[in-house]
C-alpha cells in the first residue's frame, strides 16, 4: 500500500491544477470540448495515472498494467493532457485537439493513441467492458486491477446496473469503479433530470464495496487509491465469498477551479469566450500559487 508524504501531495494537487490549464488551453483553441466535466475529474485521473495506476507510457500494451476505461469519454481533454505529461506522447500534440486528422479527437478512440484501452462514447459502455476485463484477470489468476471512470449522469443507463449485478455474481475484487459525482448533466441538473439518491445504498444493496470521499480533495483522493487491494491470487482466501467490487463515489464540483464554472450545466460543453478564457486561465494559475505558498481555502482542496 502507497503512503504519500505532504510533498508528494503537494505535487499531484498542484499537477492536477496544471492539466486543468492544458484542458483550458485545448478547448478554448479549438472551440469545442468539454469544460466542466473534465474539470471536475482532475484530481481523480491524476491521482490514477501518476500514483495508483501500475503503468509503463514506455511499453502502453505490457500485460500485466493496470487498465483504466474512461466511461466517460466527453472528459477527453483532462485525459489527453494527463496522458501526454505521463509520456505517452508528446505534448506538442494537445493543440491538435479536434482538428481533422488528429488522434486527439472529441472522444477517446482506442488504437489511434497510446494509453487509451477503449473508444468511449456511447455511455455505459465502460461499465460492461471493466467488468468482462476483471473477469478475465480473475479467470487467468492475473493481478492487474481494472479501474472504470464514470459520469454521474451517465449511471441513469441500465447497461451500467447489469454490469453491476455481474460484477457481484463474479465476485469481482479486482474491480474499481469511480463514480464523479459532479451533480450535473448536459440537460441541467442530476437531481431535476433523473435522481440518483440515494446513491450510495443503491450500489451496497448491489453488493458493492462503497467508498464516498470528496474527489476534489487530493488528499481523501489518494486515501481511497490506498485502501484498494491488489488481490493476491496466490492465497486460497482469495475464493471466499466475501470478495466484493468497489465504487469510490467522489462527490466533485463541475468546472472546478473556476468560480463562474463551477456547479453550472451551461459549462457541459460550452466555450469560454476570450475574456472568460483570461479570467479562468487567470484563476487557475492563481490556484498553483496557493498550492506553491500553502494556501487553502474551504472550497479548495484540503
């Protein structure tokens, strides 16, 4: 199990920070991309790729790595930038986001960049996928864990119940969902479109292991990566019929890191005009400050 010391979380607070600019810097140039969704994943995704993940950018189909499906494929520009600082290809290449030809496009698609395990989209989808990929690693006695990144929004779709239930029947430990619990969705709000509460007794009465942090909070982020064994196949108790999957359930804010973002649905997919780019390139950069003078605020990350 990792133990991160105060510097090192320093770091990924101030990393996450900086891949929210490079997400920014995407979308404003291309004039399109999601905003608010990719913002309210960066702790977690960073936290993912740059401490929890076992990983290897230099060989991206080794094995035994962990895998990470990004469900929700729309956050597409948070992960582009964290999978080019992690070195799986050049950062030169983020400002060929959504532009003809590119491999960076408005969707993650598997095949055309290294370090994207699926083409993602259609929503759902990520659910059934993680769940026939544990189940394999469980079959072949293969250690890797198998994380699932999912919208909140996108647990409304009944494909992710079923991989739900399967994932239970197959006692699948080696499964990790992480729910980014932003609060909001394309057509507005999460509890005026379709409730998801109570949430986290949904997932226990599906014989879920259920884990609810703050996932803008680095520091609770990182706890939970802590608390996620990797199983040990070598040991019979290993069987027993207590093995359960995982959700962390991360209630996050959508567009966080930018006070005019923040918690507004209009921010799903919408475009900062220049001035508002300014003003949250602005923010942001003020947010690295913080981190690099020890500031906190209670809406930042503690």
């Amino acid at each position: 199990m990792n133990q991160k010391k105060p510097k090192e979380l320093e770091q990924l607070r101030k990393l996450a920070w900086k891949m929210r600019i490079d997400s920014l810097k995407m979308i404003y140039n291309a004039s399109s991309g999601h905003i608010g969704g990719s913002f309210s994943a960066a702790e977690l995704l960073t936290a993912l790729y740059f401490y929890r993940a076992r990983l290897k950018p230099e060989n991206p189909d080794w094995e035994m790595r962990d895998r990470i499906y990004v469900s929700k494929g729309h956050c597409a520009p948070i992960l582009y930038a964290i999978l080019a600082e992690r070195g799986y290809f050049d950062r030169e290449e983020l400002g060929s986001f959504r532009k003809l030809g590119s491999r960076l496009q408005g969707h993650p698609v598997r095949g055309k960049l290294p370090g994207i395990e699926m083409s993602s989209g259609p929503l759902g989808l990520g659910a059934s996928v993680s769940v026939g990929t544990a189940l394999g690693f469980k079959l072949q006695r293969i250690d890797s864990l198998v994380f699932c990144l999912l919208g909140d929004g996108e647990i409304q779709e009944g494909i992710v119940w079923e991989a739900a239930m399967s994932a239970f029947k197959y006692r699948l430990d080696n499964l990790v969902f992480i729910l980014d619990y932003n609060g909001f969705q394309l057509s507005g709000s999460i509890s005026d479109t379709m409730p998801l509460e109570p949430v986290c007794e949904k997932w226990k009465s599906f014989g879920w292991q259920v884990t609810q942090i703050d996932g803008n909070d680095m520091k609770a982020v990182v706890e939970a990566f802590d608390s996620i064994e990797r199983p040990d196949y070598s040991s019979p108790a290993k069987e027993r019929e207590d093995c359960q999957p995982t959700i962390i359930i991360a209630r996050t804010r959508k567009g966080y890191g930018v006070s005019f973002m923040e918690n507004d649905s209009r921010w799903h997919g919408k475009v900062p005009s220049k001035e508002e780019y300014e003003r949250a390139l602005d923010e942001l950069n003020d947010r690295i400050k913080g981190e690099d003078d020890g500031q906190t605020t209670q809406n930042n990350i503690r």
